[in-house]
C-alpha cells in the first residue's frame, strides 16, 4: 500500500473508531433522519469516513472488533512513520 492508500485507510478505521466511542450520538442522530453530512461532522470525519461508518454492521462494535480496528489503526500509523 502506498502512502496515500495508507492515510486513507486510516482516516476510514479512525472513523469507525470515533463512531464506536460515540454510538449512542450516531444512532440518535440516524435516528433523526440525519445525513451522510451530519455524520461527518459530529464525527469531524469525511464524506467517506461517515460513509463508511454509516455501512458499519453492528459487531464492528464489540469490545473485540474495536480492538482489532484500533491495533490496525496503530499499525498503520507506525508504517506511515516509516515511509
């Protein structure tokens, strides 16, 4: 992966991140009918990130996967201090 993919990528996965430490914020405000925008901004992401959080199936909030997400995180952000 090239350095841009990487920091795309990473802004994805801190989104998701954001998303999960908000859930209760994002869910209210889907609720309300809200859209990708809103997302974006609550979350001070991109058009992509609240995409990407707004496709995020439920179980990408467990303990486990927010885990797995956030050591992907730290790993691209040690390749992206090494390129």
């Amino acid at each position: 992966m090239d350095r841009e993919q990487t920091e795309f990528r990473l802004s994805l996965l801190d989104a998701q991140l954001a998303a999960a430490e908000r859930a209760q914020e994002v869910t209210a405000l889907m609720l309300a009918a809200a859209d990708m925008q809103a997302v974006a901004e609550l979350l001070g992401t991109s058009e992509a990130g609240s995409r990407m959080v707004l496709d995020t199936q439920w179980w990408r909030l467990t303990k486990e996967a927010r885990e797995h997400l956030a050591d992907e995180a730290e790993r691209l952000r040690h390749e992206l201090r090494t390129l």
